[in-house]
C-alpha cells in the first residue's frame, strides 16, 4: 500500500472512533428527523390547507410539546405516588402470600412438602429484590426530569430541520460521490414514504392499545387507568418488550386492592396483545414495511446492548430506515448489477 492509502485507512478507523464518541448525540439527531419527518405530514397537510408553512411548523411543534407535556402531567406524579404505596403496602402483601402459602401446604402431601423450601426462607429472599425494584421504578420516576436539557435540544433540533428541511437534506447529499447524489436523493424519498408508512400503522396501534387498556382497567376497577392505557399506548412504540413492561405496573397497583385483580389484568393485557397482533397489526400491514419477526427482535437486542434504553426505542425506526439503504444499495445497486465472467463455470 501507498502512503495515500495507509493515510485513508487511519482516517477511516479515526471516524469510526468519533462516530462511536458521538453515538448518543447521533442518536439524538436521528430522533429529530424521526420526528421532523412524522411532523412533516402534518404540516404538508396544513400547507394544502391555505395556511404558510412558518405557521404551520409552529402549529406542529405546539402541538408536540402539548402531547409531550401532557404525558409528563399524566404518568408521572400519579405513579409516583402509587409506587410509593405499593412500597408501603408491599409487606401486608407478603404477609398474605405467605398465609396463603401455608394454608396450602398445609393441604399437601408432605412428601410434596420436603421438596418446597422453606416459605420464610423464600420470602426473605424474595423482599429484598422486589424492594430493589420498587425503589429503581421511584428512581427512574425522579431521574427521568434529567432528561429534559436532552428534550429541549431534541425539541430545537427538530424545529430547524422542520424550518426549512432543504439544505440539510442537500448537505448530507454532499456527503457522497458526485456520480451517486442523484441515486441518493431517490434512496431518501423511499427513507421518508417508509418512516411516514411505519408511524402511520404504529401510532394507530398505540392509539388503538391505549383505548382498550383504558376500557378493561376501567371494567375492572383498577385505579390510574387513564395513565396506564397512556403508558401502554406509549410502550407499544417498543415491539416484543413494550407490551411486557406495560403489565408490570398496572399489575403492581392492582395488587394493593386485590391480588385477583392482578391476574385478571395479565388476562386483559393478553387478550389485548393478541387483537393488536392477529386483527390490528394485519389492518396497517400494507402501509408498513414488512420487518421479519427475528430481525426486528435481534435488532432490538444490537442497539439496546450498545446504545442503551434510547437505542431500544429508536430500534425499529433505525431498522426501517436500514433495511432501505441495505435493500437499495447492497441488493439493487451492487449484488444486482455484480457482472459475472461468462466464460466462468459456477
């Protein structure tokens, strides 16, 4: 190798580095365009409407950071304070439970019984974790306004690419080889159709889990069903994991006022989970891009374990938006057009 070459492998190596630094920052930006791109059709649509674009752009992001307040205003000071009921109140429950336990076995074979440990040992074991987890939930509640200085620049961030989206798109055109721009233009309209096609079928799930997690809480009773259903519809963004972590709280809660009512929200919940999947899911389908099971689970996995909790949420965005460049690039524009001798026998 030449000194040129050795120099743009260095430099190449150099930027990944950087690029890894940055990697939350970078993140941050793509959560901007995601949102400036969901944004964007709202604002297309007040455009047709007669109203200027500088108005309709400020309408749009009045209209986001009264969505986002609102759900600060109704998750988070409620289960505040039912958490730290339930911390409260979480002893009487193992007290219960370990009558309960005792009453059974005090039905049992006691050849059954020699095998069970011992119900005082299993609940001191079992209290001090669930008293981890209570404080960790307080913890995330009181933490989670650190965030807001990272909401703020998210907010202006996406603002500017809202404004006046055409020099940023061409900048980042810029990046590639003159022979290229065009086809990278065309690769960045089918980014957008897919992003708007995604948020179209995922924020009718989430309205659709939201209102029926509001009916069945309500049905049976529980208290804080509005900002469960809210917190449900908001973790259906998050496949395969947003729906387990959206039963956890409401089942908690439930267990202050009767451990039946426990069970009988992990039944709702799962009837829930199975009509998004088999009826609601189907309905949107065509709008979306088609994401096989397995790739979305493994992808979720990839950017969770090296960008943290904002990579799992970004993941199915992220993937969309690869699966594009992958299917354009490497399929349509590479292995497509790879010319094979044909004097060669495969």
């Amino acid at each position: 190798m030449n000194f040129s070459t050795w120099l743009g492998v260095v430099v190449f190596f150099i930027s990944l580095h950087v690029l890894w630094q940055i990697r939350q920052l970078l993140l941050l930006i793509f959560t901007a365009v995601v949102i400036a791109t969901s944004l964007n059709a709202l604002v297309q649509r007040l455009c047709e409407g007669g109203i200027r674009r500088s108005y309709a752009v400020l309408l749009s992001i009045v209209l986001l950071i009264g969505v986002l307040t609102s759900f600060f205003l109704i998750i988070v000071p409620p289960f505040i304070d039912q958490f730290q009921q339930l911390a409260l109140l979480f002893p009487q429950g193992i007290e219960i439970l370990r009558t309960w336990l005792e009453l059974l076995l005090s039905r049992l074979d006691p050849e059954v019984i020699s095998y069970i440990p011992e119900i005082e040992q299993l609940t001191e074991q079992l209290q001090p974790i669930i008293n981890q987890l209570l404080e960790g939930g307080l913890n995330f509640f009181y933490g989670s306004f650190g965030v807001l200085l990272s909401l703020l620049f998210l907010l202006v961030l996406t603002l500017m690419l809202l404004a006046d989206p055409i020099p940023y798109r061409k900048g980042f055109i810029r990046l590639f080889p003159a022979f290229y721009r065009r086809r990278v233009d065309q690769i960045l309209v089918l980014c957008n159709e897919a992003l708007q096609g995604w948020l179209t079928g995922i924020l009718f799930n989430m309205c659709a889990i939201a209102i029926l997690s509001f009916i069945s809480l309500s049905a049976l009773g529980i208290p804080l069903a509005l900002a469960q259903a809210v917190l449900a519809g908001i973790l259906t963004f998050i496949p395969n994991i947003g729906p387990i972590l959206s039963v956890i709280p409401p089942m908690a809660i439930a267990l202050i006022d009767n451990p039946l009512k426990s069970l009988a929200v992990l039944v709702a919940y799962t009837i829930i989970q199975q009509i998004e999947s088999n009826i609601l899911t189907p309905l949107v389908r065509a709008k979306q891009v088609s994401l096989l099971p397995a790739v979305t689970l493994l992808a979720q996995v990839f950017f969770a374990t090296f960008f943290g909790f904002l990579g799992l949420f970004l993941a199915l965005p992220l993937t969309v938006v690869g699966q594009v460049w992958f299917k354009e690039v490497i399929i349509n524009d590479i292995l497509n057009n790879w010319d094979y001798p044909s004097d060669r026998v495969i």
